[in-house]
C-alpha cells in the first residue's frame, strides 16, 4: 500500500481518512482572493497616485531660508506642503504651510521661507491634498513671534 486511499473502505472509515480534497478548495480559494487584491490594489494605485515632497536644496540667508523640493501629485492637483527651518538648538524659526498649484505631476518648488534667527535645517515635512497634514506643529519657543511667510505660504497661528 502506498497511501491511506488504498486502504480497504473500513479501514479509511475507522482511522478518519476521507477521498475528499477540501485542502484543494481553500488552496484555490486563497489563490483567487489574493490575485483579486493584487488587481484591486494595482488598480487603486494606478488611478489615485501619491502625493510626495522631497528637498533638493536649501540656502541660508540673513532672515530667510531658500527651500527648493520635488514634488509628485496627480497632475492638475492643487497639494499643500508643510516646510520648516530650525536652528542649532533644533527649534522652529521658521514654518509655513506652502499652496502649490495643479500644473505638472512633477515639478521643483522654490519658496523662500522667512525665519526669525539663524537656520542650520530646512525640512519638507510632508505633503497632502488639504491644508491638514499629518506633520510636526510647528515649535516656536513660547514668546517669540512667528514670521509672516509670503504668499503661497500661510505662517502657524500661536
């Protein structure tokens, strides 16, 4: 005997062995639901592309911070980007919320950030469809006034 289905029918009987293949169907089963993700998941990222923002550079100048960043969106998109520049002491000196207009899936922004001391860090902290993004608040020391930003910029509210 080489498997328990050549076994006589009281035996298959008495010791549980069944000629049902119910391993087979959830097998299949699990194949099929995970291709049909993979093509929802494919399909999902194909028509709602990401929004990203990476810095290239920055510049540091006397009251300002030169940022310039990648961006990727779906073309004709307005996005938002949350930018800031801190200084040695990893504090906020300045910080703005940045309105890029829809034109080009992908495209170098230039903004220059205005501070309120000497920047030694410029970040892209993130970028989304509105205005409230899941990114750092803004850290100004308690007291000190926050630098009105040029517009597309909108500063923090303390």
């Amino acid at each position: 005997m080489s498997n328990h289905v050549d076994l006589p029918p009281h035996l298959q009987k008495r010791y549980g062995v069944h000629k049902s293949a119910w391993w087979a169907y959830v097998t299949i089963l699990l194949l099929v639901a995970s291709l049909l993700g993979l093509v929802i998941y494919t399909n999902y990222r194909s028509v709602k592309p990401s929004i990203a923002g990476e810095l290239t550079t920055f510049t540091v100048t006397k009251g300002a911070v030169q940022i310039n960043w990648k961006i990727q969106r779906p073309t004709g998109k307005t996005i938002y980007c949350a930018i800031r520049a801190q200084d040695r002491a990893k504090t906020d000196v300045g910080y703005a919320i940045v309105e890029i207009a829809g034109q080009n899936d992908q495209e170098i922004v230039t903004y220059e950030l205005r501070t309120n001391g000497k920047a030694v860090l410029a970040e892209v902290l993130g970028c989304g469809p509105t205005q409230n993004l899941r990114v750092p608040p803004a850290n100004f020391p308690p007291g000190l006034q926050i630098p009105d930003q040029p517009w597309p910029g909108i500063a923090p509210t303390p």
